[in-house]
C-alpha cells in the first residue's frame, strides 16, 4: 500500500477553501481522472474515474468530518483507499491544506506506476488544480458544516 503525503498553501480564508473541500460533486473540476462524484447522503460518496483506459466506480464513506480541522474517509468496494484532509489556518487569508492518503494499487499496471511515483506526482497536481481552482473562485461553491465524529469516538 502506497502512503502520500502532499500539502498546498492557498491564499483564500480557511472556511472557505473547507467549504469548497465539502462540495464532492466539483472535485471532477480539479481531480484529474475523476469523472464524476455523486453525494448519496451526508457520509456517502459514489465514485467513477478514469486512470490510465481504466475504468472505476467505488463507494466511499466520510468516517470523520470537522469544519475547518479535517475530512477523513475510506472506500467501501472496489478501489481500495483511505485518507484524511486536514486544514490549517496560516494567517486571516492564508490555509495549509494536507492529503494523506493510503492508496493500494491494483493490477500490475497500477503496481508500476506506484512503484515509479505517477500516483504521488498524480495527487500533488490535483492539490496544484485545486490551488489554481479555489484561489481563482476566491468563494465555495457551496457548504456543508456538519460534524461527523470517527467510529468509537
């Protein structure tokens, strides 16, 4: 299993850059070989993308969600991955956005691109997309601010 790490620093309030990271259904804006998100519910997501001529569809659930600190989540089928968005505040318009995920590649095509850093240099262009996406915007699309706290907490 692959472990990444990448941060981005934007220069747009942190309640706004969290209200956007909200808005699953935009993520196909700024993710490349995401080709649609549909929210199913409030901890729900349903995923199909495209990578490399492959096709996937996958259901991911939200397991822990804090406006402004962190957006955690793991897949249910199919694709298996799980990670955590975190927040931080840097100054009154300047927020550090980190993803670390952990992403188990599938088939020897995916196993080769883990191992030569396609899927690390993959996630550190979608962090500079959405960069470029919400600086741009300077404003959410939308936003959700409910809490969703971990299993067993």
């Amino acid at each position: 299993m692959g472990n990444i790490t990448e941060s981005v620093d934007v220069e747009v309030p942190i309640n706004v850059v969290y209200n956007q990271w909200t808005q699953f259904e935009s993520f196909p804006q700024f993710m490349d070989g995401v080709d649609e998100i549909k929210q199913l519910d409030d901890t729900h997501t349903h995923w199909i993308t495209s990578i490399g001529g492959i096709t996937r569809e996958f259901d991911a659930t939200i397991t822990e969600q804090h406006p402004e600190e962190r957006v955690a989540w793991t897949t249910e089928a199919g694709t298996t991955h799980a990670g955590v968005i975190t927040f931080h505040r840097l100054g009154a318009t300047q927020t550090r956005v980190t993803a670390q995920m952990d992403i188990e590649a599938e088939g020897i095509a995916e196993k080769v691109a883990d191992a030569a850093g396609i899927i690390d240099r993959k996630v550190k262009g979608d962090m500079q997309r959405f960069k470029k996406f919400i600086e741009a915007r300077n404003d959410e699309t939308g936003a959700w601010r409910g809490d969703v706290d971990r299993p067993g907490a």
